[in-house]
C-alpha cells in the first residue's frame, strides 16, 4: 500500500485536502522553527535568546486558518483519513517541531535547571530558589531566578529522572524532555481516537476526527514537540480517563485525575466534577470509596515524599496565584488598578489584587453552583468538567496560551458543539497579537470572537436554519483506510 493511499483510501482532491490544509502548514512549522537559528546568526541548539510565550503568534494566527479550513471539510464531507495516515500525519508534523530548538516559551529551561537543583546540588526546588545556584552553567538560560518551582511533583519527579538518563548535558536534555512532552501528545491522541460514541454521556465523536482536531492543532504542537509544557500531559491524563470511565472503572479514571492534578494544580477542576458526579449517581459502594481514597493518598503521599518541608513546599503554587498576565483575569486586574489610580485609591496594585481575585472566585463559585444544581451534569461530567475548566481559564489572572491544551481534550470530543467549537477557536484567537494596539481591544478580539460564535451557536440550536442541520461526527459513512 503506497503512502498516499494509507493517508486516505482515495486518489480525489476531497479525499486529500485534509493533508494539505492540515499537514504541509506545520511541517512548514516545523522546518522554519529547525532553521530559526541559522536565520537569527545563532547556530546553536540550546540559545540565550529570551523566552516568547506569545512569539511567532501571527504566524500561529495564519496557520489556524488552514487548521479550520481542513476540520470543516473533513466534517463536511465525511470524508476522514485512516488511524495510519493519522500517525503518518502526527509524524510529519510533531518530528519537525520535537528536533527543533526552543522558538517560543523558554520554560523548559526552568523545569530543567529544577532538575539540575536536584540532582547537581541536592537541593529541594520547592523551597531553594533557583538563584542559590547562579554559579552553575545552567543558570542563565532561566527566566524566572528566583521563583520556587510551582509545579506539581510528579512532573518535578519526571524531568529530574529524564534529565538523569541524560547525563545532565542541557542540549541532550532539553531533547529528551521534548521526546517525552511528544509521546505524551500522541498518547492524548490516542486517547481521543479510543473514546466511543455515547450519546447519555454527551460524548459524540468520531473517533479519528477528534483525534486530528487535536493532535494538529497548531497551539497543540507548538506546546508539546516544540515547547515540552507539562500541560500536554494534562490532556494525555483527562483523554484516557475519559476512555476508563467509559470502560467502566471509575476508580482508575479518578485516579488518573489525581495524577494530573500532581503535574499542575488546576487539574482539580476536572477531579472534583468526576467525584462529586460519582458520589451523586452512586457509581461507587462506599467500600470502593475507601480504596480509591486510599490509593489516591498513596500516590499523593508517595510524590509529596521526596520535596515535603511542611507547607512552605506549596509556597510557589501560593506565590504565583499573586502574578497576572495577559488573560482575561490578568486584564481584568490591569483596568481595576488604572481605575484605583484614577480616583487616587491608595496602594492601587493591592486593591485591584484583591478585587480582581475576588471578583474570580465569586464566578467559581457561582459557575460550581449552577454546575452542581443542573441535572445534566449527572448524566454528562466531561461536558460539566469542561465548563468548569474554561470558566477557571477564563477568570484567573495568571494564564498562559498553553493552557488550552487541557481544555480541548475536554471539549474536542463533546457532542454539544456550543462548548468544542469555540474552545477549538479560542485556541487559535488567545494568540492575537498587534503591535501597538492597546490592551481593551487586543483582549476584546482574543475574547470576543470566541465570546459570539457561541452566541451564534447558541442561537442555531434554539433556532435552527432550515436545510442547514449540524452535520453528525459520529458518521458510521466516514471514507477511511479499510
């Protein structure tokens, strides 16, 4: 069977479409980001350049556009590539941007310089900053000098064993954790193509269509080949136990929840909606209770063991919840302390701290509220989880374009497109970036277009266009590789 024909099972422009909307726009990526340093007259694998979480955002923006173009067709026509002209696809687009040197977030350099700490010094990254250490040759790759690690420890745990394998050589390490952040995309990926159609539980998909909107998805690779963000392993964790609670062990399911919230801490959003609609529906005796609260513990306790210095251990999560950025919440703290200063409030920065975080927390608790109050979330906890996710995402003030990537394992599968479509565009919109525009319209385009596509969603389900139905995902007419 010829490579062209594992692709797609059919020699037609409609049938080939999706790999050049899909597929030649981020191996195009993935070759500008392996020659980046020939062009910048930096011919080194591992650079000082400084960390760009929102760099290279227009050329991202444009390569959307061909992202939405191939998703629509595809659920347009029907017409789906084979699970091995997906991994072909995966291949030629992930490789490229895993071998390339870092373009955008630097983080990387610190998960690594924490390993360094651990292994090189015998130091506890949870409570020594980074600083301490500034005589060693990985210290100025860093960003953050004297931040603790906020991280969870079982991602601290990761690096520190990766960059062990590694020998402690930066550039070797730096590929290693690329390699891992790789295989952890193609496991959600894997993830996402196992889930099964199931219509009481809001789940819907076509299986290799929501694998593709994820695993290409231009945010998607740019945070897992080419960033090595931890968040990717999120999206592994929430894909598969989607698949085990479908598989009817909810034990497992929840415990994988635990692990992600033991890579970064917003993981709980989801972990809570999955107990509380467990215990609601009564899915586990309270002996099995016990066991997963004993297991969950264990792993807990087991991860916690090797950094634990009483609370002080948690001090990063603390300090950084005391950081905004350039999210929604993050500009919502920005007006509020422009607005204190206008009318001459004294110590601006402390009132517009506590009013922006209070007015976040309020939300929380209104959208956990109206969560648990609404009867479909019993029948459909992806979909509650999701919601839950997003409105965390969209109110905390410290937010970074990557975190998406857990999102839209969430939603990606969900047959409520109100929710998957919009967080499949917000995915691509959060990345606006204009030169000299200020910061209330760039965040009302970031936000905005999202904000009334689902309006306009909202609306075609309370009315739909006559002859104009949604087309189903879950097609058993999909064209695909026999």
């Amino acid at each position: 069977m010829s490579v062209r024909t594992a692709i797609s099972g059919r020699d037609s422009w409609t049938a080939h479409r999706w790999w050049v909307f899909l597929v030649v726009p981020q191996l195009c990526l993935g070759l500008f980001f392996l020659a980046l340093p020939l062009l910048r007259g930096d011919a080194h694998y591992v650079t000082r350049s400084p960390s760009e979480p929102y760099g290279f955002g227009w050329l991202l923006l444009i390569l959307f556009v061909p992202y939405g173009l191939g998703l629509s067709a595809m659920r347009r026509t029907g017409s789906f590539p084979s699970r091995r002209g997906l991994w072909i696809a995966f291949a030629v687009s992930a490789v490229p941007l895993m071998l390339a040197p870092l373009a955008q977030s630097h983080d990387a350099y610190q998960y690594l310089f924490y390993a360094k700490m651990q292994l090189a010094h015998g130091a506890n990254p949870y409570v020594t900053v980074p600083s301490t250490f500034a005589s060693d040759p990985w210290f100025s790759y860093i960003g953050w000098p004297e931040q603790v690690s906020v991280y969870g420890p079982l991602w601290t745990m990761l690096v520190a064993g990766a960059t062990a394998v590694t020998g402690q050589q930066l550039a070797v390490s730096l590929l290693g954790l690329k390699v891992l952040a790789t295989g952890a995309t193609a496991a959600a990926t894997w993830g996402l193509a196992s889930v099964k159609p199931d219509h009481t539980s809001g789940v819907e998909p076509n299986g290799t269509y929501a694998a593709v909107a994820f695993a290409l998805n231009p945010l998607v690779l740019t945070a897992g080949p080419s960033s090595a963000h931890p968040d990717v392993f999120l999206a592994a964790f929430f894909a598969w136990a989607i698949v085990l609670d479908q598989r009817r062990r909810p034990i497992l399911a929840g415990l994988l929840l635990v692990v992600a919230v033991l890579f970064k801490a917003y993981a709980v959003f989801p972990l809570a909606i999955y107990c509380f609609v467990l215990w609601r529906r009564g899915d586990l005796r309270p002996r099995q209770w016990l066991v997963a609260a004993g297991a969950a513990a264990a792993v807990v306790a087991v991860s916690f063991a090797p950094y634990w210095a009483g609370w002080q251990t948690l001090a990063g999560t603390f300090s950084i919840a005391k950081l905004s950025s350039s999210g929604l919440g993050g500009r919502l703290q920005v007006w509020v302390e422009g607005l204190a200063r206008f009318v001459h409030l004294g110590s601006a920065a402390t009132v517009a701290s506590i009013t922006s975080r209070t007015i976040s927390v309020v939300i929380l608790v209104l959208v956990t509220v109206w969560i648990a109050r609404n009867t479909r979330t019993l029948r459909e906890p992806w979909w509650a989880a999701g919601i839950l996710l997003a409105s965390f995402l969209l109110v905390t003030p410290w937010y970074l374009p990557w975190y998406v990537v857990g999102l839209l394992a969430l939603t990606i599968p969900l047959v409520d497109r109100t929710i998957r479509a919009p967080a499949l565009l917000f995915s691509g919109t959060q990345l606006v970036q204009v030169p000299g525009l200020v910061d209330a319209p760039q965040t009302l385009l970031r936000y905005g277009i999202p904000l009334l596509y689902w309006l306009r969603l909202r609306s075609e389900r309370a009315h739909p266009p006559s002859g104009r139905p949604d087309p189903p995902l879950d097609t058993g007419a999909a064209t695909t590789v026999p």
